[in-house]
C-alpha cells in the first residue's frame, strides 16, 4: 500500500509538559483513519504538528516519503494537504460559491491579479466541488445564512479545492446534529472511496468513529496506547479503562445516546 503519511517519533514538549510523546504512525492512500483520546489527549498537537503550526520538539514526518517537518502551513499546503477546523473559518459577507472561487483561486495563485474580477474565474470548478458535497443548490446563498451542518460541507468543498492527497479533519462533527454527522461523515467516506483522498480525523463521537473509521488510533497523555480495527478497539480493555474507568465502550456510548 501506498503511504502517504508518516511519523516517525514525533514529541512535542511545553517545558515539563510533554504533550505528544513518541508517535509514529502511517495513513495509506484511500484510508479514512481516526484518531481519538480523551480531552488534553494531544489530538490538536499533533495534527498542528502535521501542519505546521507547530515545530516537533523531536521526531518527522514524511509525506508521500518527503520530509516536511518543520516546514510553514502554506508550504505543506501546497505539497498537498487539506485541513478543515473545528470551529468553520468562512467569509460570511460573501456566497457559497464565492467562498469556494476563492479557495481555487488561492491554490492557483491568482488571488490577487484578479481581485477585481474574482468572481468570475473558476465557476465551474467551483460548482463541481459544491456539487460533490451536495451543497450545488445553495450556490449563491450567502455564508451567513446557512446552517451549521452546511457550512461544515462547504468547508470540506473549501478543503478540496486544491486536489490534496492528504487531508486533516479536526472534530468534524462538532456542533452538529446527529444525522448531520451521520451525513457528513458518509459524505467523506464516499470521497475518499471516489477520490483516493486520505483522511485522518479526531472525534468525539465514538459512533461516527465506529461506523466510518477504516482503522482508528487511540492517544493518552500523549502517547499512542492502541491501533487497529474497531472491533480491536471497542474489545481493548486500556482503551476502556482510559475512556471509562473498565466499562465497555460500545455500551457506553449506547447510554449516551439514550
């Protein structure tokens, strides 16, 4: 299989705190692969290692073999990485498809040589992404006004804009109502099985983790403490006691959703 993500002992400390401690781990091409932890885990360290926004204390990462470590978030941008954010980051003043020119314009650096006439270049490409994330119909409404299961679809359409091999996913359910998750989440797997894309993703909710997940990781204090199927990690008793104090998972996310 193709590996087009890799660390090799990434560690990242904050003085005496270690926040990240010794991850190494591979995502193969077309693998939607999690990675779940309990709150101050070292989840967002990790991926803000992956992209950039953080320098590793130790350790590399490799993309599709080249290393990128230490590198700026525009430079591993444009070697082919997509992030969407838990919190939407969108121009509200502006219309879906607006949002999603934009983003095309930016990977074709054609920003600011056609500021005036923006809205007119790459309507077509733009239209063929949103209509991907099912959001073709809501083309000229303005950001401001959408739900917030929609502008988590546009920001996947945003992400996509520049073809990446790679894309980061931080809590993208967060926020949404249960079938938006469910939707969202299918979404992606459909676009990794069209597209090739691969995915690593954190999340909270261990059902869309479950259901969509083809392989799932699991950090505590920093350190990867079980990797495998979900089955393997449901069964894990170190993942049970760390989540649940010894209780089953699978039983536990069912009184949750009760």
């Amino acid at each position: 299989m193709t590996v087009v993500l890799e660390t090799k002992g990434l560690t990242k400390s904050f003085g005496g705190l270690v926040a990240v401690d010794d991850v190494s781990f591979q995502l193969h091409k077309g693998e939607l692969l999690a990675l779940i932890g309990p709150n101050g885990a070292g989840k967002s360290t990790c991926f803000n290692m992956l992209m950039g926004q953080l320098k590793p204390t130790a350790g590399e990462v490799f993309l599709q073999g080249e290393n990128v470590t230490g590198l700026t978030p525009r430079r591993i941008w444009r070697k082919g990485v997509g992030r969407t954010f838990q919190i939407t980051s969108t121009y509200a003043s502006m219309t879906v498809i607006e949002n999603v020119q934009m983003a095309l314009l930016s990977h074709n650096g054609e920003v600011f040589r056609f500021l005036s006439f923006a809205h007119k270049r790459y309507r077509e490409e733009a239209m063929a992404l949103l209509d991907m994330v099912g959001m073709a119909e809501q083309a000229e409404r303005h950001c401001a006004v959408l739900a917030y299961g929609d502008l988590k679809r546009m920001e996947l359409a945003i992400a996509l804009a520049h073809d990446p091999a790679l894309l980061l996913m931080d809590e993208p359910t967060a926020g949404m109502a249960p079938k938006e998750r469910v939707a969202l989440m299918q979404l992606t797997s459909d676009i990794v099985a069209d597209r090739g894309v691969s995915v690593l993703f954190t999340e909270h909710d261990m059902d869309v983790v479950f259901s969509h997940a083809h392989r799932i990781m699991v950090l505590n204090r920093g350190a990867l403490i079980a990797e495998g199927t979900a089955a393997d990690i449901r069964n894990s008793e170190l993942v049970q006691e760390v989540y649940l104090g010894g209780g089953t998972l699978f039983s536990a996310e069912e009184d949750a959703h009760a």
